[in-house]
C-alpha cells in the first residue's frame, strides 16, 4: 500500500493545491462581481473627474480624490537554508537580493457620494501567491454616517485588530521597511475581511474611545513552509475598542473565526488517517482530528500601544492566539520599538519575538498486530511519522533584534535602512520556508534598503 503523502510540492501540484476554494461557483461569481464594480467605479470616477475639472467646481455630483503609495525595496538574506516571509500572502523568496520583498504599490480612490454616504476603493500591486485579481483589491466598501459619533461599513475592509490595520502596506505610514513578521506575517489570513462593521465614538476623560463591532468572512490563499494553499474563515467576529489622548493611542481587540474550507496538502493526510480502522491504530482518529482543518475554531487577542510625541515615538503589541487547528498550534508573539527624531531622520530600534506556548503534537506509535501483513505495517508507521512531521512543521520560536534610521527626505518620501537579527529554534522556523531540514538553530541577518512615497493625483 503506497504512501500518498508527498513531503515536496511541485509547481503544478502548488498550482492545484488552491483550486478547490477558487474554483467554486459561488467564489468565481463573487470574483467577477467584485472586480466588475470596481472596475465600473473607478472607470466612471476618473471620467466625471475629468469632467468636473472643465466645469465649475459646483457642477460635481459628489467630491473624491484618487491618492497612492508606494514603495521600492531590496532585501539581502545572509541565509542558504532559510527563505523569507514578509507575510503568507506573498511566496518566501530564496534568493540573496531580493526586490519582490518589499515593493509594491498602491492606488485608493476615495468618494463622497452623498451627505452621510462615501465609498473607498484601493488596488494594491505585489507579488502574491495568488494570481486572482480580486485579491489585489484591499480595500472595497461603503460607508454611511448617520451621525458623527457613528460608522456603519459595508463590503471588504480591513480588520482593524492591529495598530497597522489601516495602513500596513503603507510603509510611509511607519517606522520600520516592513510590519514586524513575528506579530504580523502569520495573521495574513485576517488582514480583511469581507462583511459588515459598525463604529461608535464618545468622548472619555479627554480622549476618545471607539469601540468596533465587524462580523464576516475571509478568504486567502496562501504560502506557508514551501506549500501553497488555499483557507476560507467563516463566522468571523472582530471587537475593538480603541482609546486615543494626544499622545497615546490604545488598542484592544478581540476576534474569533471558523475554518469553513481548506485546501491543503495534509487533507490527503486525514484521508488516509480515517481510512485506517481503529481497532488496528485507536489513536489514528486523534491525529485525523488535529491535522483537519476544517471546522475547527481559531481565536486571536490583541492589545498595542503607541506613544508619540516630541523627539520620541514608542509602540508595542502583544498577541495571544489560541488554536484548535494543530496545524497552527497556539502561541504568544509581541515587539517593542523605540524611535528617538533627530531633525528629519528618525533612528529606531526594534525586540520581537513569537513562540507556541504548547508542547510539540506527539503521538503513541502504533502497537500493530503480528499477524498483519508487514507492508501495512509500514505504511502504519510511516503515517505516523509524517503527520506528526507535518503538525509540528509549522512551529515558531525566534527572537529578531531590529536597529534603523528613517529619513524624511521630502513631506511625501521617505528611505529606510533597517538590519534585522533572527535567532530561529531549530523546531521553531514556521515563519521560514525551508528548502532543506535544519540541523540546528540559526541566526539570520536580514539587510533592507527602501525608498517609500504617498501620493494624491
């Protein structure tokens, strides 16, 4: 009785791998009427702005603004054995120089369409995983204010969990040539999210809280240790409150979601688990169970902090995830970053770490019979190694000390030098992909150089 699991992915088996989500009838339909409407919107928006500036200022049915962001980058890795993740929407890039890391740009089209009533639209062109158009829309939805303490959003928003959820990939809205990977590059799957939200603001003491309430769904694809693969979350529930007093700003989140599709290597795993009786493996269901993917819960707690003011600004986040999935078991991650302005070049410095606050998946190995032929009990004990190879494949535990400068060097531009210094556990490299098994612990040096820019048009 053959394997059927693979440990290596061809390219045309990467290629299937996400078909099953994309495919389906109803995605494809979305696809289209997404991309449609906001090929329609932009279309006609350009031309009444053409129109608009022919006539008088007050012909204009509604106001809107077509702005950008960009940036250009170059990524140097000092390592052969481990590729790196900006995040898990992008592939991991092998190479010594890298310009796919960190480049990319951006176009947003904001719109007034009535009184209380606007719309934003933002296209945003990088290397993905993905090749469907429709994930290179980030931002697609509209909103309506009833009064100024209150926002209700409809369509695709970004999932305001983090300090950066507005603006993450808009590297001149920051300090840093990326998002801290160890906070940011394995929440990739819940960067937007698809449904409604609604924002109520007051007035607290001398500052301002707005508490958030979004419920949907999210669909990526995405790149994680070497494979491609595509998950859809349901019943996704995000609670914010956010507390702003010049000069702090503070962020507490709440999200939990269900795993409604997954499409993924290890589903030929648990086929293969529940295909083996249990009175010859008893513990094959336990395994099946922590290797399938859907219908198991994911939650995720959040609290960030910012202060900014004078020569100083400082920002942390602290995160706690907790997993049902034994794909990605629970961890705990988090960063510090200190920035001290000198004139118009900011110098920073950057502690990160991540790491799963559970045990590595074991399993009993299986006491087989004697009188079973030995070539099923072969193939008994090499399932067993493999699925718990796979569900412990994606463990992290490292630590990244960062040090940088940012200039300013116009109103609209900034350069960015930054050196990040990994230290990777051996059994804990799942924000890498790895070419080859690791051996022992490594420490990687990450050198980045990026011109980053906004624009209004």
């Amino acid at each position: 009785m053959p394997l059927r699991v693979k440990p290596v992915m061809t390219a045309d088996r990467a290629d299937k791998q996400c078909s099953y989500i994309s495919d389906h009838p109803f995605y494809l339909a979305c696809q289209w009427l997404g991309w449609g409407l906001f090929v329609f919107l932009m279309t006609t928006l350009v031309s009444l702005k053409s129109l608009a500036s022919e006539t008088e200022p007050t012909a204009s049915a509604f106001n809107f603004s077509l702005s950008g962001f960009g940036t250009l980058g170059v990524v140097h890795n000092s390592s052969d054995e481990l590729y790196f993740h900006r995040d898990f929407t992008m592939p991991a890039d092998g190479s010594d120089f890298s310009f796919k890391t960190d480049s990319l740009l951006g176009l947003q089209l904001n719109a007034e369409l009535a009184s209380h009533l606007d719309g934003v639209a933002q296209v945003v062109i990088k290397d993905r995983v993905s090749s469907d158009a429709i994930d290179s829309v980030e931002l697609f939805f509209l909103r309506y204010r009833p009064h100024r303490d209150w926002a209700l959003r409809a369509g695709r928003t970004s999932v305001d969990f983090y300090l950066l959820s507005e603006y993450r990939n808009v590297s001149y809205a920051y300090l840093w040539s990326r998002p801290i990977p160890e906070f940011y590059a394995l929440t990739s799957s819940i960067a937007r999210i698809d449904g409604v939200d609604a924002a109520y603001t007051f007035s607290l003491g001398q500052g301002y809280l707005e508490s958030k309430l979004a419920y949907g769904q999210a669909q990526s694809v995405l790149d994680g240790g070497g494979y491609r693969f595509g998950i859809d979350l349901e019943e996704l529930l995000v609670f914010t409150n956010t507390f702003t007093q010049d000069p702090w700003l503070v962020k507490l989140a709440i999200s939990t979601s269900k795993i409604s599709a997954l499409d993924f290597i290890t589903n030929e795993l648990v086929t293969a688990l529940d295909e083996i009786p249990e009175t010859i493996w008893p513990d094959a269901t336990r395994l099946a169970n922590a290797t399938e993917g859907v219908g198991q819960r994911v939650s995720y707690y959040t609290l960030g902090t910012q202060y900014d003011h004078n020569q100083w600004i400082l920002q942390s986040e602290l995160g706690y995830t907790d997993s049902e999935w034994g794909l990605l078991q629970s961890f705990y991650n988090g960063y510090v970053s200190v920035g001290y302005r000198i004139d118009e070049v900011t110098l920073f410095g950057v502690v990160a770490h991540i790491e799963n606050n559970e045990d590595p998946k074991t399993g009993k190995l299986p006491q087989l019979h004697s009188q079973l032929p030995p070539e099923i009990g072969l193939y008994i004990q090499g399932l067993h190694h493999l699925t718990l190879e796979a569900l412990n494949s994606t463990r992290v535990k490292q630590t990244t000390y960062s040090i940088g400068a940012r200039w300013d060097l116009y109103p609209n531009t900034a350069i960015k030098l930054q050196w990040d210094h990994s230290q990777v556990d051996q059994r804990g490299a799942g924000l890498w992909t790895k070419p080859e098994v690791i051996e022992q612990d490594q420490s990687v040096n990450l050198f980045s150089l990026n011109f980053s820019f906004v624009f209004s048009l």
